[in-house]
C-alpha cells in the first residue's frame, strides 16, 4: 500500500515540520477520470480506487496516479507515544483547529468541509437534517462519489466526555445518503442522533469529505 500511496500526487513524501502526525483520511478517483480513463473497466470509481491502493506487482486495473488523497483528521500523539525528537503541536480546542493547523503548518489541504452552527440540541438536529438533505440532492455534481454524511462533535474536550460506542466515538454520527438505485441503506434519525447529546447546547461544525461528508458538533 505505501508504495502504490507514493505514487498520489496529493499525498507528500516529506513533511515541511518536524513533528509526530498520524493523518487520516480517503483515497479516491475523480469522477471525471474515471469517466474518460475506465469506465468501460469497472463498474465504479470505488472498487478501482481500493485495487489500485491495494495491488501488489502493479497489475491492476487502475493507476495509482490517478487517485487522490483526501484527509479529514489527524492525531497527535501524546506522551511517551510521542517521538522524542518531534516538535512541539499548538494545543487545539476543535476538531476543524487541527484541519486548519494541518493545511497551515503541514500544507497538507483537507477536503472541503463546511460549518453550520445551532444553539440547541433542536436547531440542531434540524440543521442534520438539513444538511443530509441537501446533500442527497448535489451529491450528483460532486467530482467525487459520496455515500453520507458524518456529524462530529468540534470541542474535543467534549468529544472525550461523550466517551466510545465499541471502537468508535458517540460523538460522531453517520448518516447514509439513499442510494443511487432508489433505496435506502441506513438511515439514523436526528431524533436519535441528538440523543448522544442529551440537553447540551451545542454548535453544529459541518465538514463535508468525498465519499462521506463530515459534520462537526462543538459543545459549550
């Protein structure tokens, strides 16, 4: 997989700081490639994306030059996990603080994201909905395929009160988009969304990545 990763012209060799980072995020094919290049290929621009990531002896159906990175998080780590010889991070109160610190600092661009802000947990859930709406909508004029949207709690301090549901955090919510054949394929309600929640006003952050779109909630 690192080797096929080089080879994205989007993902850097070498970082411009000195500092211990571990970014996450996605690997897509433009739509408009996949159009032009391969879709006589493959049926769609996802499956190409993970075989072209994944191949072994450079023999599948996809260049990994024509895929494109998308990060939507980073994490810093802590303590003795943390290299030694690594500079120190600005501390951060958001979640959208260190995208903005890792486009600034590591001139690595993260995909578009958005920010919507409500004052409580009602005016939120409405801009949920809202939001999920309208992406069903211009989900077709994306350069990319998207399958939903994911509403993360902004303040990271609260993200750890909210705690962990298995090996994810309760603050981040997801919600599918219908498919594009007219169904359904996993819906959660705002209702119950904002039950994660409970009675905390909140500000909904909303960050919108290919292939799923991101939201924020930032409590106060």
């Amino acid at each position: 997989v690192t080797r096929n990763a080089r080879k994205i012209a989007n993902v850097p060799h070498t970082l411009p700081a000195a500092v211990d980072v571990h970014v996450r995020g996605e690997v897509v094919m433009p739509l408009s490639v996949f159009e032009s290049k391969y879709k006589d290929v493959s049926p769609n621009p996802r499956n190409l994306a993970a075989g072209a990531l994944r191949q072994k002896h450079a023999d599948g159906k996809a260049d990994a030059s024509d895929l494109v990175s998308q990060a939507y998080d980073a994490k810093l780590p802590q303590g003795d996990d943390r290299h030694p010889n690594s500079d120190p991070v600005p501390d951060m109160v958001n979640d959208t603080d260190l995208l903005v610190w890792m486009e600034d600092t590591l001139g690595i661009v993260p995909a578009p994201w958005e920010v919507h802000e409500a004052a409580t947990p009602a005016q939120t859930a409405h801009l949920m909905d809202k939001s999920t709406e309208d992406w069903t909508l211009k989900r077709s004029e994306y350069p990319y395929e998207i399958d939903g949207v994911v509403f993360k709690l902004d303040d990271l301090a609260g993200r750890e009160q909210l705690g962990m549901t298995g090996t994810s955090y309760a603050s981040i919510l997801l919600f599918f988009l219908p498919l594009f054949f007219g169904t359904m394929n996993r819906t959660i309600s705002p209702n119950m969304a904002i039950g994660f929640l409970h009675d905390m006003p909140v500000t909904l952050r909303c960050a919108v990545f290919p292939s799923v779109s991101y939201t924020h909630l930032r409590a106060h």
